[in-house]
C-alpha cells in the first residue's frame, strides 16, 4: 500500500539507523574477508559468505527501509528479508558471470570459483528462492518478480 508521505514516526527512523549500521558492519566484515581472499582462491561457502556480508547486505537495506513505513507482519518482513538477500546474491552472481564474458574481474568470484554452469544454476536457485518469498504478496509482488527476473536476465539465458 502506498501512503501519502509523512514525516517517520521515531520507530521507524530507530529501525533506519539500525539498518543502516548493521549494513555497515557486514560490509566491513565482508571487505576483511575479500581482502584475505585476494592472497588465495576461496570455495562456494567463502563466496556465499562474502556475497551475503556485502552485496546482500545492501539489497536488504534497499529493500526492508522502505518497507518500515508500512505495517508488515514478520511473515511478510522474514519474506521480503530473504527477497532481498537473495536479489543481492543474484545480482552479484550475474555480475560475476558478466565479468567472465567480458574477461574482467578478479578469480574470486562466481563465475570463477563455481564454473559459468554452477553459476547459472546458483542464480536460476536464487529465482526459484525469490519467487518463494514471494508468494504471499500474490500480485502485489509482481513488480519485484520482474526486477529479479530481470536481474537473472543479464547473462547465461
């Protein structure tokens, strides 16, 4: 539901800043580890982590700040959370793939660790997760199907 704008109530500005600090403390955790990863080759999980300390992080913020203005059950909160995660993972394994076509990036990524083919699967596995979260906003979610899809649609179709 969109509502007119108002000025936030002081939960939600609470629950902005909390955001945002955690978001900044998983990408200063994520950089540690991406910095450790650049003297040797890491496996899936070291990825999953990584993606999930810094890309993910970002997408959740984007997506969960402004779903504060609205009343959401935790069922709704926990659905649109593991959207978010799994749209951060998503995009960072198709700018991983991205990266191998154009013959750029570094060796630790996606494309590079998993194989372009397991990296193709892991971003068809992030959509069918998407669309999972998803389904309790039926229609009203429509809007963030298409950008996941279009996400996936960037590379390896």
């Amino acid at each position: 539901a969109i509502a007119k704008a108002s000025e936030p109530s002081p939960k939600v500005k609470v629950l902005w800043v909390e955001l945002l600090a955690s978001a900044t403390e998983y990408l200063c955790a994520g950089q540690l580890i991406d910095i450790d990863a650049e003297n040797r080759v890491g496996d899936k999980s070291d990825l999953e982590r990584l993606c999930m300390l810094k890309t993910a992080a970002l997408f959740e913020v984007a997506v969960l700040a402004p779903a504060a203005l609205v009343e959401l059950s935790a069922e709704e909160l926990a659905g649109l959370t593991r959207f978010a995660r799994e749209l951060g993972l998503l995009f960072q394994v198709t700018d991983d793939l991205d990266d191998l076509a154009q013959k750029t990036g570094n060796e630790h990524n996606y494309a590079q660790v998993l194989g372009e083919e397991a990296a193709i699967e892991r971003a068809d596995r992030a959509i069918e997760a998407i669309n999972e979260s998803l389904k309790q906003f039926g229609e009203q979610g429509l809007f963030l199907r298409e950008l996941a899809n279009s996400v996936r649609k960037r590379v390896g179709t």
